[in-house]
C-alpha cells in the first residue's frame, strides 16, 4: 500500500510540473512532454512474439524507449498498461534504481509483491486518475454508477477505477471477478477483514446481476447473506449481511463489488 501511494503521489506531481490539468490523462501525450533535449523519451506500440508481454521499459539517465503491445484491444487496459511503463520510466529508470522491465499480467494487473512493480502501479493510478482532477466528479461511495462514470471520463478499466478509489478511500471493500460464473480472482480494500469465498456463482447471484450492456451501471446494493460472498467470521466479529452488486460484462465476465457497515454485524447474543 505505501508503494502504491508513493507512486501516485510521483504520478500527480509529474503531471503539475507537466501542466496537466484536465482529464483524460493520455499516456502518450505524457510521454511526449517528458521527452525533451536532457531526457530522450520514445514511446510507441509493438506486437510482441510472446503474447505474455504488455509492456516493457528500457534505459538510462540520460533517455527511456518504451512498447507498449499493440493487440491490448481493451483502451483502459491499453492506458493502464503504458502509464505503468510510464511509471518504470520516471520512478526508476531515470535515477538508475533499475534500468529494463519487462511487463506481463503478472507485473500489472495481479497482487504482485514487488515494491517496484507496485510503484509503478500506483504510478499508473495516479497519472490516469489524479486525486485533484477526479474528485471534481466524485461524490466518495464506490459503487457501479461512480465507478463506470470515472472510467469512462479517465480511460481507465473498471479494475483500476476501482483499486484508485479503494485506495482513496477508507471504505471495506472488495472486488469480485467470475468468468461464466467460475470464480478468477478477487482485490480488496486494506479494510477489508473477511476472506473471500472461492465459489462459482449460485443462480440466486446470477439472478441479482445487472446486464450493463442493456442497463444503467447501477448505483445501489442488494442485502445478502454473508455467506453468500465471504466467510462472515475474523477478529471475533461475525457478520450476518453484506451488500453486494453485481454487473454483467461482455465474453461471460461478471463484477462484484461487496461491502459492509456496522449495520452488518450479528449481534453478540447470537454470535456467542
């Protein structure tokens, strides 16, 4: 977490020298205005041989090249993935503290317990959502609607609206990623105290998903079952509730965001 918030505080002063101030941050456009005479900074698109590879940054003190893969058809992906290399470029390769990356999902989009990969992740939320810019449209609760709204303004893939605003915020949440109703992974907010179920989706959750190719993002939360989503028992506090959303996505992905409040909790005559 300390990684992630030096690299987006890196990424918001970077763009004040830079004189940027409105948003959609474009990563390339950054790029340009970073090269100059003292610091020669190339940035293009590349198809790799190895289909692995999403980014990569090579240089030294004095320049930087960097590729971004050319077949990210995702443009939030696209924009995360080259403000990463971005991040590489102004965090660490320019005072020499490492001089080539070679990025996969591994690197960017994964938990990866790398101080320098998370760097250069908090780098990229911070370029494309700037805490100065994007709480001009921002009203502090994480929910679909905020979430589509920001991305959609930003560039930015619904994932890494997400974590942006789960690091700005002190709220217990978690993100929830099935694909066809098989459970793929999960990232959640530093006050999120619950372990996460691994389960497939029930047909009591897929009921309650909203299809965002035909509907609204929506801005509310169903009251479920804590069960249903995680395991309800940590630090001797059981919860009863959760409120989860869930949104349909195109090829069989679907999204959940579930949180709690103190309203959630069993009281200690049932629990005990």
């Amino acid at each position: 977490m300390l990684e992630e918030q030096r690299g987006a505080e890196e990424a918001e002063e970077t763009l004040e020298a830079l004189g940027f101030d409105a948003l959609p941050i474009i990563p390339d456009q950054v790029a340009a205005s970073i090269n100059c005479d003292g610091f020669r900074l190339i940035f293009e698109k590349k198809e790799f041989d190895s289909g692995g590879i999403l980014g990569t940054a090579k240089g030294n003190n004095k320049g930087a090249i960097v590729y971004v893969n050319a077949n990210i058809s995702d443009l939030g992906r696209f924009n995360f993935t080259a403000a990463h290399e971005l991040g590489h470029v102004c965090m660490h390769i320019m005072p020499q503290k490492k001089t080539s990356f070679e990025c996969g999902s591994k690197e960017i989009y994964s938990q990866y317990d790398d101080p320098i990969e998370k760097e250069a992740n908090g780098f990229a939320s911070g370029l494309l959502m700037p805490k100065r810019l994007i709480y001009k449209h921002f009203d502090g609760d994480i929910n679909w609607f905020n979430i589509s709204r920001l991305s959609e303004l930003c560039k930015s893939s619904l994932e890494a609206t997400y974590r942006r605003l789960s690091n700005l915020e002190n709220l217990p949440t978690a993100f929830i990623i099935h694909e066809n109703g098989v459970f793929r992974r999960f990232v959640v907010s530093s006050s999120f105290d619950f372990y996460i179920e691994r389960s497939p989706l029930s047909s009591y959750q897929q009921d309650l998903a909203v299809d965002v190719k035909e509907e609204p993002y929506p801005p509310d939360f169903e009251t479920v079952d804590a069960s249903d989503w995680i395991i309800p028992k940590s630090n001797g506090i059981c919860l009863e509730s959760v409120y989860a959303s869930t949104i349909l996505l195109n090829d069989g992905f679907s999204y959940t965001i579930v949180t709690y409040d103190d309203d959630c909790i069993l009281d200690d005559s049932e629990f005990y």
